[in-house]
C-alpha cells in the first residue's frame, strides 16, 4: 500500500512549537486542536476588509474608514466567518503548524496523482470520534485554496451523524437525501459555501435505511453526472465509521481511494487493522493519526509500526 506521512504536533499555548523530523512515524498526522485566537483573526478579517488609510490622510479619511467598516456587507462577513468552527483550522489560522500540515498532505495527494488517478477521495474512521469529519473539511478548504481550477466538492455521506454544515455554520434547505429520496432536484443540493471554492452536498434529514440510499441507482447516477460535468478538480465524501456502519465498503465504488482517520491514545491497534482489513488494503491510501503530540512520536512508532505500518520504498515520510 502506498501510504502519505505527515506530521502535526499539538503546540502549547504560545503556539511556537516546530515541528521534528520523525522518519519513523509512517502516518499523517493531524491535530486539530491547534488554534490561535480566533477573535484575533476575526479583527483581521474586518481589516481586510477596510480600505486601508494612507499615512497622510487626516482625520476626513479615518472618519470615512469608520463608516465603512460600519457598513452591512463588511459586517456581514465577520458574522458569516464567526460561524465557522474554530476547529477548521485551514480556514482560521492559514500560517499554524496545524494549517500547514493539511497542505502537506494535500501536497502528497496531488503527487500521488502522478502514478493515478485520484479526483475521488472517501474520508473515513474504525470508530465515532476519531476527527474524520473536520479532517475532511479541513482537507477540501486546504484543496480550494490551493487553487484548484475548478474548486472542490465535499459531500457529507454520514447521514446517521452529519456534521459538516455544522461546522461551516450552515443550514442548507435541502442535501444528498433528499434528492436520493427524489424529492429535490439535481441542481438543488449543491450549496457554495463563503468559503472560496468550496462546494458542499449537505447530508440533508434522517433516513432510516442509509445504506440503502448510498448503494441505490440514483446514487450512482449523482457521481456519474457530477465526474461528467467536470465542475470539480477534488471530490471528498466525509462517511460513517466502518467498523459501526456498512456504508464506507458500499462508498468505495464511487472513489479513487479512502484515507483512514485515527484517534491517537484511543483506538486499539486491532481496530485499526480491523479496519484496515474491512476496506481492502488495496482501496487505502494511508492513514491520519489525529492528536498526537512530540511526546508521542517514540510510542506510536512502537505501538503501531512493528505490526502493519511497515517501511519499504514506497513510503513517503514528512514532518
């Protein structure tokens, strides 16, 4: 299995922390939790938005700035912005360590597709709450922001606990039930998000027979017509746990590969190559090890590499 390593560490609360080189830990690594202030960022956003002031200009100038800054578009957006969790850190704090790590590993998977073909990717964990969701939120903005040409889709298929609307602050009307069930159109679902090329397919209401729906005719027909109107560079799908629900092996047909999210100090490694083993080796293209600190980097290498985590010359190992 071709696996992509990236390293992220939990940064105290100056948030100096650098990275280490740890050749040793074959995984991403991801940690959330790294954040600056976000009213901080929120101050600049709204500076952003502003017309700066030339240093010659008098007190005519800064009276017009302050009725800009007053004005409803600027004030607006800082709402909409504070909307959005603080945990989707690519979004909030661009220049952390914890922004940063998400760009490597969306570097990885772009030279990944020199070898393959990697527009769908499915997101997935053994268990509930291991970070699978905002890791891949945090990937799709990482994605949109680096300039794909055609943006980037992100489709919330854990219809038994969808969360990526909550993330993003976000209530949309309708999402990917609701047209499964055939009471919405196509073209409906789609929700632009602020976030500049980010488009998302919200879970949309509870349904009692998920994955029924994920596996239907009318599914398959959705991939089929969003990969042929080409629209998106990336195609993302944030799923259930597999080792809790059936549908993470029926979503492998729609996708190129899956990355598989893990909880550090909290799943077993039985469960990980449970796991593992319930997808296919062959249908993974690595693993997220979420929450890790430098502290943790000897006993994981321990705990996890002896077993299946094995280093050959395939592997690609970054901080």
């Amino acid at each position: 299995m071709n696996r992509l390593f990236s390293v992220l560490h939990k940064m105290d609360h100056t948030g100096k922390r650098t990275p280490t080189l740890n050749l040793a830990i074959p995984k991403f690594i991801v940690d959330e939790q790294a954040l600056t202030d976000l009213d901080r960022q929120t101050i600049e956003l709204v500076l952003d938005k502003l017309e700066l002031l030339d240093k010659g200009d008098q007190g005519g100038g800064r009276a017009q700035a302050r009725k800009k800054k007053r004005r409803p578009e600027n004030l607006k957006a800082v709402d909409e912005n504070r909307r959005i969790n603080e945990r989707v850190v690519a979004f909030h704090t661009f220049d952390t360590v914890a922004a940063e790590q998400y760009r490597k590993l969306y570097i990885e998977i772009v030279q990944a597709r020199r070898t393959r073909e990697l527009k769908t990717l499915l997101m997935t964990s053994a268990l509930a709450g291991e970070g699978k969701s905002i890791s891949a939120l945090n990937l799709a903005i990482t994605s949109a922001a680096a300039g794909d040409q055609h943006g980037v889709l992100l489709i919330d298929t854990d219809l038994r606990k969808p969360s990526i609307h909550k993330y993003l602050g976000i209530h949309p009307k309708c999402g990917l039930t609701d047209y499964l069930l055939g009471d919405v159109e196509y073209s409906q679902i789609f929700f632009k998000t602020q976030i500049p090329g980010l488009t998302i397919i919200a879970a949309g209401r509870r349904v009692s027979n998920p994955t029924a729906l994920l596996t239907s005719t009318r599914m398959e027909q959705l991939f089929l017509d969003v990969k042929a109107q080409k629209q998106y560079d990336s195609i993302i799908l944030d799923s259930s746990p597999v080792l809790l629900t059936s549908e993470p092996k029926g979503l492998l047909q729609y996708v190129d590969t899956a990355i598989l999210v893990v909880q550090a100090r909290k799943t077993p490694r039985e469960i990980v190559l449970q796991a593992i083993k319930t997808l296919g080796e062959e249908n993974i293209l690595g693993c997220v090890l979420n929450g890790v600190t430098s502290s943790d980097f000897s006993f994981y290498h321990y705990y996890y590499s002896s077993d299946y985590y094995r280093t050959d010359n395939n592997v690609l190992q970054l901080t």
